[in-house]
C-alpha cells in the first residue's frame, strides 16, 4: 500500500480509492486508464463503483491490472423513506438478482436520458452530442451541454435545467432501500452507505448505515468546519454500530487518491474481499 503522508491534509494518505466512476456509467476513465491513474494519486487499490451497473470488463471480484488492485464493485440508489441514498457494494460475485435490477434501471435510464435530452433541446432550441448507452446519466447530459453553444456549464446546466427540481429533470426508476440492501447482500462481500453527508437528512441516512457492514467515512466534502463535524459523527456511529469505515475520492474525472481509508481502516475492508 502507499506510504503516510505527513503532509496530508486529513492525516494519513489513502492506502485505496474505494469509490472511483468509470466509462460503464459516467466517469471519463476506462479500465485500462485505471493504474496509471491509480499511481498519479498515489493508491494502489481502486474500487470500481459505478452507478448502477457492475462494469463489463471486470471478470472477478478482485483483479490486478498492471499492478494495481481492481474491485469490482457498484453505487445503487435506493429510495428509502425519508430520501434517497447511495449503497456501495464491494466485491461483486455474479449474480442474477442484483443482474436483474441494475438491467431495469438501465433501462430506465436510457429512456429518462432520452426525455431529458429532448427536453433540454427544446427548451434551449440547441441539439446535444450525447450517446444514449449503458450508464447514461445525468453528467453526461450535463457535458454534453457544457460543450455545446448553450449558456450554461456544468454546474449551470444542473442549476437551472437538469437538477432536482430542474424544469428539464425526468423521474426514473429506483429500487426500495430494502430491495436494494437485499440484492447486494446475495452478491457483494460488503455493504456500505456512501456520502452521508450529501442526503438532506444525514442523520436519518446514517441510522440506515447501522444497519449495514460499512459506511464512507472519508470523501472529499467541501468546508473544513462542516468537515471536521461530519467525521466525528460518522466514526461515532461506525463505532457504536460496528461498521467498517470505507471512503474514496468519488472520481468521474481522471483524478485519483483525492480521499480514500488509511491502512489502519483499509485492512479491515481488504479481510472481507475475496482472494483474487
């Protein structure tokens, strides 16, 4: 793993990226892009965690690829019943249930980027260069309008059309917490709750991390005072539930080792993996 860096901002540098996107969902990186990437950032474990969908090209649970480790892994939204949350599955086995779900979703999510697509268009009287394909999400609306003659970026195109509560912003298709927790548990060697701090409701999102093996307790939120609050509450409720502290960079771009577990924290994550 890598070394410490004293010089790091929150401690000890990340022994692994445990939550990086890739080209199967909407990330820039594509597997062969990974070790490069990895060693740049300085981790030499990258989990694989796309949206959704269990990567393609990845054919075990963990592979090494040009000397890097690979997990194969998944970010599902699920509904619960205050909000919506992002589950982290690490060392995904086959399995036809978990197959099942994420097909649906992908399926919906082409045909919401379709609808979102088309809405944007005409709303802006402009056309997108976008590829309706496995993963499609709203990102890559979000580029695509970036790079056309719109008057928005990125951040402006969820702002004012693709967010939330966006005039461009179509519904999909999300399984139930319990069904999504349910179809991980029969096909991942861990479960995990991601960016607690990014839900409405934080502390409604962490009591549904209790019930889990593992939760992020290091990504890169923004505001050093917000931070050090946010930590101290997660490792409070990892400690008193029992749950592994996992974390990562939640890379779309090539940039890796932003934010991830120090080995004290990786070990414990490492001991659930399967052997490659």
């Amino acid at each position: 793993m890598s070394a410490d860096r004293d010089d790091a901002p929150n401690g000890p540098a990340p022994a692994a990226d445990l939550h990086v996107h890739t080209t199967a969902s909407d990330g820039v990186l594509t597997v062969p892009e990974l070790p490069a990437a990895a060693r740049a950032g300085g981790v030499d474990v990258v989990a694989v965690t796309d949206h959704d969908r269990i990567h393609p090209e990845l054919d075990a649970p963990v592979t090494t690829h040009d000397g890097v480790s690979v997990i194969r892994g998944i970010e599902l939204r699920v509904e619960s019943d205050e909000q919506r949350l992002d589950l982290l599955g690490y060392g995904v086995e086959a399995a036809d249930e978990l197959q099942s779900v994420t097909e649906r979703i992908q399926a919906d999510r082409k045909r919401r980027g379709a609808a979102m697509v088309r809405q944007v268009e005409d709303r802006l009287d402009i056309e997108l260069d976008v590829e309706l394909r496995e993963g499609f999400g709203r990102p890559t609306v979000a580029r695509a309008i970036d790079e056309s003659e719109a008057p928005y970026d990125y951040n402006g195109a969820f702002e004012h059309l693709i967010g939330d509560d966006g005039p461009c912003y179509v519904q999909r298709y999300v399984p139930t917490f319990d069904e999504g927790v349910e179809v991980l548990r029969d096909s991942c060697a861990l479960v995990g709750l991601a960016h607690p701090f990014r839900y409405p409701e934080p502390e409604r999102a962490l009591d549904h991390a209790r019930d889990l093996d593992a939760v992020e307790r290091y990504y890169p939120y923004s505001g050093a005072s917000a931070e050090r609050e946010e930590t101290a509450l997660v490792n409070e409720v990892a400690a008193e539930a029992g749950l592994l502290r996992t974390g990562g960079s939640d890379a779309h771009n090539r940039t890796l080792g932003v934010d991830g577990p120090p080995e004290s924290d990786f070990a414990g994550v490492a001991e659930r993996l399967p052997d490659q």
